[in-house]
C-alpha cells in the first residue's frame, strides 16, 4: 500500500541499497546527537557486515515507504557466547518519525531474533547530558519503554581534548613499582595473545552490569585475529598496552582506537586490569601509556583532537582515572533490556 513501510534484509553486496540504508543512521545520528554522532561510516559498517565474523553475527534491515529509505536496522547475535541474546538497534529519518516506522522496524527485528531462540534483547539508547538524567522525554527512550524495554545499565559518554601537555601525563603517571607496561600499535603480540583473549573477553562481566542479563564471554585467540582483521579492513588502527606482573604474566590491557573515516577522532575502548592485582594504579598507568603512544604517533588519518569513552555511571574507580585524565560528559548511553 502507499505510504506503508516495507521492511527487507539488506544485500550486503548491494553498495546503493547500503548506502541508502547507511544514510538515514547517520542523518538520524546527527540531528539527535550533532557533533557528538557515533554512528559507524559505510565503509566500517559495510566491511563488518561482509565480514562473515564468526564471533559475532550481524545483519541489516532497511524501511522503504515509496521506494524511499526511512528506517534502519541491525541485529548482532554473539555466536560463541550469550547465545540466548541480541543486539538490535533501529533509527528512523527525522522527517520521517512518529508515523509507526521505528515500531515496525522493532517488530521486524524481535521477530528476527526471536526466530533464532534469543530471548534477551539490548539496545542502546544515547540522550545529551542536559536532558534528564533518565532520558525522559528523549525520542529513544520513550520509544524503548513504550516497547517494553527497560533500563538494565548506565553509562556516561566524555570526551577528552587532546593533546594532553607532556607535564600533565608526567604528574598524572603514577610509577609502576614492581609492573611493567608494554605498549604498541596495531595487532597483539603473539607471546600475550592468550592473556589478551582472557582479559578482553573477561571485560564485559567485570565492568559493573547494572541489571543487564550479560553471561562470561569466551576467551578465543581467533577471535581476537578475527577481530584485527576486521579493524584493518575498516581502516583503523589501534593503540595498546598492557601492564606485565614481576612474574611476566600481563594483569590488565587498554586500547584506544582510531579510523581513517572519522578524522581528528579516537575511541577509548576497554580498559581492564585483573581483580588479584587492582589498587596499583594500573589503570591509570596504562591509559597514560596508550595516550602517550597516540600522541606521539602519526595516525594515518592524520592528528587527533579528541578521544570519546564511555563508562558505567557506577564504575568510580575508571570514571575518577578518566576525570583525572581531563575527560568530561557530554552524554548519558543507555543499555535497554527486554526479555520474552
Ligand atoms: C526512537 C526512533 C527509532 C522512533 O522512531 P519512530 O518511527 O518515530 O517511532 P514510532 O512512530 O514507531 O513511535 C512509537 C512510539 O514510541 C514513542 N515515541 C517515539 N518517539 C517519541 C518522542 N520523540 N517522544 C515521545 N515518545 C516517542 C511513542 O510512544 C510512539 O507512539 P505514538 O507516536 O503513538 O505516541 C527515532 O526517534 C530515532 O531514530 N531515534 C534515534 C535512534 C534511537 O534512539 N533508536 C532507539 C534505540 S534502538
């Protein structure tokens, strides 16, 4: 019928219909969220959705009403763990809300998911740190809740302005008494490949939760290499550290990441240090190790301006390294849950 959405699995190797697809996220993102926009660039998104990852199982949805593109979707399935939830996330084009799309998007996707026997859904949600704490009266958090979507965690989006003064990373850097911290750019090591995979995978049950259903992910080196591959076909590169016991063993791990698509900008992702050897300051020593290692290197997008991170509202101990790095809020991302 005219005026209907019609909702389709995008061709991965369809470069217009991606594009069109691509399109109306980024428009979305902007208007909502302007210069603090984190929506993926085709080129990263395309080369995950080609990727055939077999850690992680992601496939896109477009709306079209007249043959015009209007709402987006994507579901991930993680396929080595949690293998009873997903990740969607649905965005409709500003001229385009409040006409039933994103709802008939959310059907499409829960069914979707459904099919395949996963019966938690997460999806995140970011409004600006001006509006209400809880979101109230942001478009996406009202559409969650009124789609049976609750809050399971909260985290805040800061930005740090680089570059930060050399005397500034000196008086911050806490010395590393008996550890050691090695830093490089680009993949792990081979000799703290298994230690990475460990530590990466245990990131996402040791940082704070909330009331979010999340089971232990698995450690898989492969999926670590899997994942480099994945970074390299995106155009980005990663800047890492880890902080090494008296022992040898590696304790704790951060990267920063960056992409040729989104000059002058970095991504601040994981940071992790093992609970038997926490209180050390290792989390500020390494992300004091991966800053430095950024600025003083030539990323191929050119020099960047500043890093974005997000962190649970409730995780004081990473949050007060971060303020006292110069971070600042700009954004409250929520994690929304349903369970069926
Ligand atoms: C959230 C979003 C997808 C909604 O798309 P949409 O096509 O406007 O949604 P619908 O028309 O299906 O709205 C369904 C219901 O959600 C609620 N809702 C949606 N937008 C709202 C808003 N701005 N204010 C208050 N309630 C809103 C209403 O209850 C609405 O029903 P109603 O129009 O009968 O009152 C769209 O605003 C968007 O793209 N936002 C940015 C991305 C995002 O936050 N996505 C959600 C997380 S996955």
């Amino acid at each position: 019928m005219p005026g209907e959405v019609r909702i389709e699995r995008v061709d991965v190797h369809d470069d217009a219909v991606l594009a069109a697809w691509h399109g109306v996220a980024w428009r979305a993102d902007r208007h909502d969220r302007g210069e603090n926009a984190t929506t993926w660039t085709l080129p990263e998104l395309t080369a995950q959705l080609r990727s055939g990852r077999r850690s992680r199982s992601t496939a896109a949805y477009v709306g079209t009403v007249d043959g015009t593109a209007v709402a987006f979707g994507v579901t991930v399935l993680p396929m080595l763990d949690n293998t009873g939830t997903a990740e969607v996330a649905v965005a409709v084009d500003p001229p385009a809300r409040r006409r039933g799309h994103g709802s008939a998007m959310l059907a499409h996707l829960l069914a979707e998911v459904g099919a395949q026997g996963r019966t938690t859904v997460h999806a995140e949600v970011d409004w600006p740190w001006s509006a209400a704490p809880d979101g109230t009266g942001t478009p996406g958090v009202e559409f969650a809740r009124r789609h049976g979507f609750a809050l399971g965690n909260l985290e805040v989006m800061r930005v740090l302005r680089l570059p930060v003064r050399d005397d500034v990373l000196d008086a911050l850097d806490p010395g590393l008494g008996q550890y050691a911290v090695r830093s490089w750019v680009g993949p792990v090591p081979e000799d703290l490949l298994q230690a990475w995979a460990e530590m990466d995978a245990s990131l996402s049950t040791e940082a704070p939760t909330g009331d979010l259903q999340v089971e232990a992910q698995v450690a898989d080196t492969a999926a670590v290499r899997e994942g480099e591959q994945l970074l390299v076909a995106q155009g980005r590169t990663a800047y890492r550290a880890v902080a090494v016991a008296p022992d040898g063993t590696a304790v704790g791990y951060t990267e920063v990441v960056t992409t040729v698509h989104e000059p002058g900008r970095a991504y601040q992702w994981g940071t992790l240090v093992h609970g038997d050897h926490r209180g050390h300051r290792l989390g500020l020593a390494l992300k004091v190790a991966a800053l430095r290692l950024l600025q003083s290197s030539e990323d191929p997008a050119g020099p960047v301006d500043h890093v974005l991170t997000w962190n649970a509202e409730s995780n004081a101990h990473m949050v007060g390294v971060n303020e006292r790095l110069g971070f600042v809020p700009v954004e409250r991302c929520g994690i929304f849950e349903r369970r069926s």
